[in-house]
C-alpha cells in the first residue's frame, strides 16, 4: 500500500476523483484489485464510500456510445451543403439553441442523478465502530440506533414502506424505533426485526438495549414489548415486558432473567457504566469488548468480587481509576496490554 496516501478522510468524491481509484475501476487488473481490497480492510469507514464512487464511475463511463444512422462522409457532406443557411439562421436561433443546450444539461444531470440514487439504492447499507467510538444513526424509517464501540450493524438498502424492516446487528446497540404504521402498530408494514447472536427479535415496542458479547446476548426493554424468538436448537419464544431483562447463553441454548435492570444495561448511552449486577470480571470484559485491551489478571480471586453504583465511563481511564482505588489494585499498561494485580 501506498503509505504516502492517507485515505482515512476520504470521501465519496476524493474517491471518485482520485486518478488511481478511477483506472482500478475501469481496467484495473490483479494487483490494484489487491490493493484496494487493503485499503478497505485498513480503512474500513470508507469501504461504503469507495463502493459508492464506484457506482458514480460506472454509471459515467457504462454509457452506450453514440452511433450515427449515416457514414460520416455523408454527415459531412449534408453539413457543407448546408452550412450557409445555417449561418443566416443563426442570428435568429441562437438564444434558443442556448436555452435548449441547457435544458438538455440539466435533464442529462437529473437523469444522472436518478440512475446513481437507484444504483446506491442496492445491496446492504453497514455501519461499524472501532474500540473506544460509538455512532449515531438515524434509519430511512426514522428510527435511531446508538451503536456502542467494536460494534456493526447492516441493513438492505431496499428498505421501502410496506415490508418488515429488518437489521442485523453485532455488538452492543440502543434502539428507539419509530412506528410508521398509525391505525395498526401490529400490522406487517410496521414489523421491525433484528438479527442477533441466533436469535430473532420482533420489536413491538420502542426502546431497547441489545449487547452481544462472548456467545451471549443480554436484552433489556425498556418501553413498549418484544418477542424473542430461536428456531431449531433450543428453540422457542417469549415475549418480554418493559422492565425486564433477559441474557440468551448460545453455550448452553439457555434464556434466563439478568440481575441487571434495563436502566443499568444502557447506561453506556450517558457515558456512564451502573456496576448494579457486574463482577470484576465483566467489568474487565468491557475494558476488551469496549476499548480494545488484552488484560492479564494476576488476583482471580478477586474476579467475582462485586461493586455497586455509577461511576462515569466516556473512556477507558475513567473505569480504571475506579477499579484501581476501590481494590487496591496495581494496573501496569504496555500499549493496549493491562496487567493487573494486588497492591
């Protein structure tokens, strides 16, 4: 890779604009294919930026060439032959000619932008975190997901009115959805579903946490009700109220009521982590599935060991400081590596 270029601001027009972007889409061979698959892999939030310059560059450059119904000599000729009188005409027509060169910009223009909406419309839309970053997204519908940190989600582009809505999600996310259907909240045009950890979940309410971490997925509902379904292994279904929270062990193909209420389990949203219901141990779990450390604890016997309260958490320092002073605890950092051990 090319370690002059930094594409990690890059837009859909830098990459549209980029000279060796556009010859990699038109007539790249083996080894561009390659490298751009690398700078996708090294720059992941611009993979759906790249995916859409290409779109821009096919539909630009995808366009049948313009063949005339006569040879050319005979356009030729028919041109000479009648160049004078266009000449005495042009003084009478040229302000329409104008106004009819531009009227055909702007239709080319809108037609342009017509086939690229519809060429974007395609496939699957993603979104993905890093260690440490949450996002914010707002959905077609309007609903609006919080995405916590190391976390994706995807969803078909083809979203329209009138068919489930569907996502999948990987991580830990916020939901708030919106109901487009008004006389019936239950019909299917207003059916939202997610796609996690084996489990399908319809949502009939509004507000919900969902957190898929080490073959578990905990599920808190906050507002409104959500069925909770699993086919094949383990199989069956249950529909939860506001208020209740419950973790599905794919290890066990076990669904069983957390300890953690909904409240403390979206906690995350207000930068904030509630210990109600957490051991040291999960608490390491979120310093590694949240903020990318690989942890070494020298005391396991300190790792069932439980706190209780809120203490801020808008980075990994804030939860360490408080670890280090309530157990009396030695937190040596090697880059992202943590060895923990008793003072």
């Amino acid at each position: 890779m090319d370690q002059d270029r930094d594409y990690s601001k890059f837009t859909t027009t830098d990459f549209f604009t980029d000279d060796l972007f556009v010859r990699h889409v038109l007539s790249g061979d083996d080894a561009s294919s390659a490298y751009w698959q690398a700078v996708a892999r090294e720059y992941p939030r611009q993979a759906g930026a790249m995916e859409q310059a290409r779109l821009w560059i096919w539909v630009l450059n995808k366009q049948a060439i313009y063949q005339p119904k006569v040879p050319a000599s005979e356009a030729w000729a028919a041109i000479e032959a009648n160049i004078a009188e266009h000449s005495r005409r042009r003084q009478y027509y040229r302000p329409l000619r104008i106004a009819a060169r531009w009227a055909g910009a702007v239709a080319a223009s809108l037609l342009l932008m017509i086939a690229i909406r519809e060429f974007s419309a395609q496939g699957k839309k993603t979104y993905v975190t890093d260690f440490g970053k949450r996002e914010q997204i707002v959905l077609p519908d309007e609903s609006i997901i919080t995405l916590n940190a190391n976390s994706s989600i995807h969803y078909d582009r083809t979203w329209r009115s009138g068919k489930p809505r569907e996502i999948w999600l990987t991580g830990e996310a916020y939901f708030e959805v919106k109901h487009v259907a008004v006389r019936n909240r239950l019909q299917q045009s207003d059916s939202f579903h997610v796609h996690v950890g084996g489990l399908d979940l319809t949502v009939l309410g509004t507000r919900f946490n969902i957190k898929n971490r080490r073959r578990h997925t905990e599920i808190s509902l906050l507002e409104g009700s959500l069925r909770i379904a699993r086919t094949g292994a383990g199989a069956f279904v249950k529909i939860i109220k506001p208020g209740e929270a419950f973790v599905w062990d794919s290890t066990q193909l076990r669904l069983r009521e957390m300890e953690r209420t909904p409240d403390a389990s979206r906690s995350w949203t207000h930068d904030e982590l509630d210990l109600d219901g957490y051991s040291l141990r999960e608490i390491l779990n979120v310093l590694q599935d949240t903020y990318g450390y690989s942890i070494t604890l020298q005391a396991p016997e300190l790792a069932e060991k439980r706190l209780t309260g809120t203490i801020p958490a808008q980075n990994a320092e804030d939860i360490l400081f408080v670890l280090k002073k309530v157990f009396d605890l030695k937190i040596e950092q090697e880059n992202k590596h943590l060895t923990i051990s008793q003072n």
